[in-house]
C-alpha cells in the first residue's frame, strides 16, 4: 500500500527556521519530559498505542475499573442538573406554586403569564451560555475536578435562592446563577469521561452523561407527581430543597478524585500525571500495561497537537484545520434539537387531548424518560454490536424523520377520529423518542468528545453547547407557536417541519461526519490534518509515527495516510 505524506509546510519545529515556534507555545511537555529522548517517548508512544488498539472491552474494564468508577461519580453531576431543570420546567402547573407567584385570572384561578414562563426557562439557558464560555478558561487554568467542586459549592448556595424565594425575579436569579454551574456540568463531564479511559471504553463513558440525564429528570417527575396532592406551599418547597441533596455527596467523593492526566500532560506536570493514571487502573496486567507507555503517548499527542495549533484560544478554534473540527461539533449538538426533539417533548400534550387526565400523563411522561435511559443501553449494544457512531447517528436521523412524516400525516386523519389521531400521534413520539436515544440523542455525547483536539477539547465542546442551547432556546419558542390552536394551530403537521430539518441534518451527516470508532486521539489529529473526508475515515489506514522512527529526534511527517491504487484514502 502506498504512502500519502503530509506536506512539508507542515513539518514539524526547527530551530534553525525564523518562522519557528514562538516562546510561548514552547512546549511545557517537552521541558518537564527532558530526561527522556524524544526517541524513547516516540516507541513508548507506538507501544501504548498499539495495546490500546488491540484492548478489548472487558480487558478495559478490568484493566480501568477505578476509571470507571470516577468517571461516572463526576458524570453524575448531570444527573443533578437533569433533576434542577425538570423541577423548573414542571412547577408550572402546580396549583400552589402559581398561588404564590402567579397573579389572579377572571375565573378565579391563578396563573404566571407566558411572558414569565419564558423568562424564567430562558433565564436558565442564558446562565448556562455564560457558564459554558467561562468553563474554557476556568477548567483549564484549574482543572476539571476542582472546576466541578468549586461549581458544585456554588450549586449550594444558589439552591437557597430558590428555597426561600418570594418573587418571580428571585426565582429568575436563581435560574441564571444555577445555570452557570449548569453549563460548566454540561461539557466537563464529558471531557473528563473521554481522558480517563482508554479507546475500547471511551464511547461507553462519553454517553453515560445521556443516561444522567435521563436518570435526573425521572427522579423529579417523580417527586412532583408525589406531590400533586398537597395543598400547602411545600408542594413546590420540598421539590426545591431536594435540590440540596446531590451537591454535597458529590463535592465530598470529587475531591478525592485523580484529576485528568492529559490536563497534567498540558501543563507539563509528567509526573503527576503516571500518579493520576495509576489511581485510575488496576494492578490488572493482561494488557501488558505500562504507565509509563501510556503517559508517553499523551505527551507525544500533545506534542503533535502544539505543532498543529498555532495556540489554545476561542479564536484558534476557527483556525485552520480545527475550524472543521469545530464546525462538526457544533453540528452534532445542534441536530440533537433540528431533528425534532422539541416536538417529541409534546407526547403528554397529545396524550391530554385523547383524553389521559393529568396524573396519566405524567406516569407516560416517567415511562419516556425511564426509555431514555433503557436507550442509552441499548446504544452500547449496539456499539459492541460493531456499529460506528456515524452509522447510528446517521440511521438515527433517517428513522426520525421517517416517524416525523408519519406524525405529519396523522394530521390528515378527519375531525371525527381525532382522539384516535392524538393517542397515536402521543404514542409515536414516545418511540421517536426511543429511537432518538438509541442513536442521535446517545451517539452525539461520545462523537463530540472524540472528534475535537485534545488541546482545544473544552473550548470546542463548550461551542458545541453554546449553539445546542441557543437552537434550543430558538425550538422551544417556535414548537408551542406550531402546536397550539391559539396560535398557527399546525397541529400534526408541524411533523412535517421538523421531518423537512431532519432530512437536512442526514444530508449534512453524510457528507461531513466522520467516524471517530477506534481510533487514538493522534490519529483523529492525523486525518483532519490531512484533509480525509468524513466518508473515508472508518477504512483510513494511519500511522503517526511513521516520520519518528530511524533516531530521528521529533520526525519528518505528522503521519501517514494509506492510499489504494485509485488515489482513494483506505
């Protein structure tokens, strides 16, 4: 097979050359790791590297259990969250809670206006935008598990605001100001899963955070379906003060976590970092495990990454070949709402008008959210089952739209068969949504953790959720204008917008996702810098050290590419 070289304008540093690397972006990896050669990093990297590509599933369970066990503590942070958010978006239509801050109607009854609800909702996603964007600078300056106590300390004291609320604009406070500490759970969490573990266990611990999600939000409908029968106003204060149960247990077991070693890489501190990633592994030795390897292959990768970025800003994001990176993140978060996840949301709506009292709705409303999480199971099967992230993302997004249409065509059944229309079209969004986390809703969380650099790896994330959250913001205004007959009336045929924007994110999917399935960081960082094509990943051969060998010090290439007799990349 032959070789495809990388161009020489990007050979890697040479001292002799002007246009070198400036002071700062001397790499702090390379002053910490001088006592070793970069010829001994290079094979220890190589070593490292091939036992992760030959490591199985259950060799990396046994091999990383403490990984693991880390990994889905700090990961558990978004269960909280999933709780916060559906006790603020569920309260609504308690009738205690708008006794004390809604105001009183013509027939008797209280209620906060549209313009509040929004407000307050909203308020929350304006907070997690400002948490987000601080995340790129606080998490690396201090590290993802300090970041997250340091968050989870806020969650405290912010969670008093709620309990002792007043007003609406108290309420509103607490929305913002959870939601900072909300943004920075969103993404951190997903970044520490995706540095603690190696390649066999990454997808697995990435999506975990799905499963949060949905284990938080089943929590708190139940609580609040347990508390429709009171008539005081600890209906809507208890839910509140149970926000203070997660952020404790939390903060005590994350600060006895081992911090990421790929951040202490980064910050040159190589030593810590054989100590984290030996807090992380077991004594297990079928792999032939070394740390030392291991740790080698992070300063190789993070060496490759120094002379592939020109720096580590918001800015450099958009820079180069990382502005394809950034673009593909950002995309995969945000077709999470353009397939229509806004509109499945609506089961119990549709449910209602069949028919189902209030009480019914929220037990469909606990079975969706508990198949939410059954999904995320079923999604690592079928990852073990040999399927590639872009493969279910992709497959995801044409059944999707495929049920869309069909609930669009609902909306033709007469008049007269309308409750028999509306339990159909309820029950359909309920295995949309089973569909959806079987694939999209699963897959998106390990796609944007493997697909950005290393080096970039929050700041690209926290872009990704930035625009997840801002699409979002932008569904949850449109969907209810399209369902409700006092204002487009769509009704069922909102399906068919949302079914026309799913077809547009599988045409996008197609042509600029790629598949990330086994591969090392280094080799994702090879192949975006050569330009592959998304369709071309999966049977891309590569080898990073393929400039590195024969004493040379730092190499000639980045790596090679294998190509067939075509010119097409294998």
């Amino acid at each position: 097979m032959a070789q495809h070289h990388v161009p020489a304008a990007y050979a890697p540093h040479d001292p002799d050359k002007k246009h070198a690397m400036s002071p700062h972006r001397t790499s702090s990896v390379e002053a910490a790791a001088h006592t070793e050669t970069s010829e001994q990093t290079t094979i220890n990297a190589k070593s490292a590297s091939d036992k992760e590509h030959s490591m199985t599933l259950m060799q990396g369970i046994r091999l990383y259990p403490k990984a693991i066990a880390w990994s889905l503590l700090i990961s558990t942070c978004i269960a909280m969250e999933g709780f916060d958010l559906a006790l603020v978006n569920n309260l609504y239509g308690f009738p205690q809670w708008n006794q004390k801050f809604g105001t009183l109607q013509p027939d008797g009854s209280f209620s906060v206006s549209a313009a509040w609800q929004s407000g307050l909702s909203n308020g929350a996603n304006v907070g997690e935008i400002i948490g987000l964007i601080l995340n790129g600078f606080v998490s690396e300056m201090f590290g993802y598990k300090w970041t997250v106590v340091g968050c989870l300390t806020l969650i405290m004291g912010f969670t008093a605001i709620f309990f002792t609320a007043n007003s609406l604009a108290q309420l509103l406070v607490a929305e913002i100001l959870c939601g900072i500490p909300w943004g920075v759970f969103q993404t951190l969490t997903i970044s520490y899963a995706s540095e603690v573990c190696p390649v066999a266990l990454r997808g697995y611990l990435t999506t975990y955070v799905n499963f949060c999600w949905g284990l938080g939000q089943l929590i708190a409908i139940g609580v609040i379906k347990a508390m429709l029968n009171r008539n005081d106003h600890w209906a809507y204060r208890i839910p509140y003060a149970l926000q203070w149960m997660w952020p404790v247990p939390l903060a005590v077991g994350i600060a006895f976590a081992p911090e990421s070693p790929w951040w202490l890489v980064r910050k040159g501190r190589i030593p810590e970092a054989k100590k984290a990633l030996l807090r992380l592994t077991s004594l297990n030795r079928e792999t032939g495990f070394d740390a030392d390897e291991t740790v080698s292959m992070m300063v190789h990768t993070t060496r490759l990454e120094e002379k592939l970025t020109s720096g580590a800003s918001y800015l450099d994001c958009f820079k180069g070949v990382d502005l394809r990176r950034t673009e593909i993140v950002c995309m995969v978060w945000a077709m999470q709402n353009l397939s229509g996840n806004s509109f499945s949301n609506y089961s119990t709506y549709f449910l209602q008008q069949a028919g189902l009292d209030p009480s019914t709705s929220y037990s469909f409303a606990m079975g969706q959210y508990a198949i939410n999480m059954v999904g995320v199971f079923g999604a690592w099967g079928l990852m073990s089952a040999g399927l590639g992230r872009r493969t279910l993302f992709l497959y995801g997004l044409c059944g999707l739209c495929l049920m869309l249409f069909i609930m669009g065509f609902l909306g033709l059944v007469p008049a007269t068969h309308r409750d028999q229309s509306a339990l159909a079209t309820g029950s359909i969004m309920i295995v949309w949504a089973a569909v959806y986390q079987l694939t999209v809703g699963t897959v998106a969380y390990s796609l944007v953790a493997e697909l950005s650099t290393r080096r970039l790896q929050i700041k690209t994330v926290v872009l990704g959720r930035g625009l997840y959250v801002i699409v979002g913001i932008v569904c949850s205004v449109l969907t209810p204008y399209m369902i409700n007959p006092t204002a487009w009336n769509w009704g069922n045929y909102t399906g068919f917008f949302w079914a026309a924007s799913c077809a547009l994110c599988i045409v996008y999917s197609y042509f600029r996702l790629p598949e990330p399935r086994g591969r090392t960081f280094a080799e994702l960082d090879v192949l975006f810098e050569q330009k592959v094509p998304a369709r071309k990943f999966a049977k891309a051969s590569v080898d990073v050290f393929a400039g590195e060998r024969g004493g040379r010090s730092s190499g000639a290439e980045y790596g090679t590419i294998g190509v067939g007799k075509d010119g097409e990349v294998e």
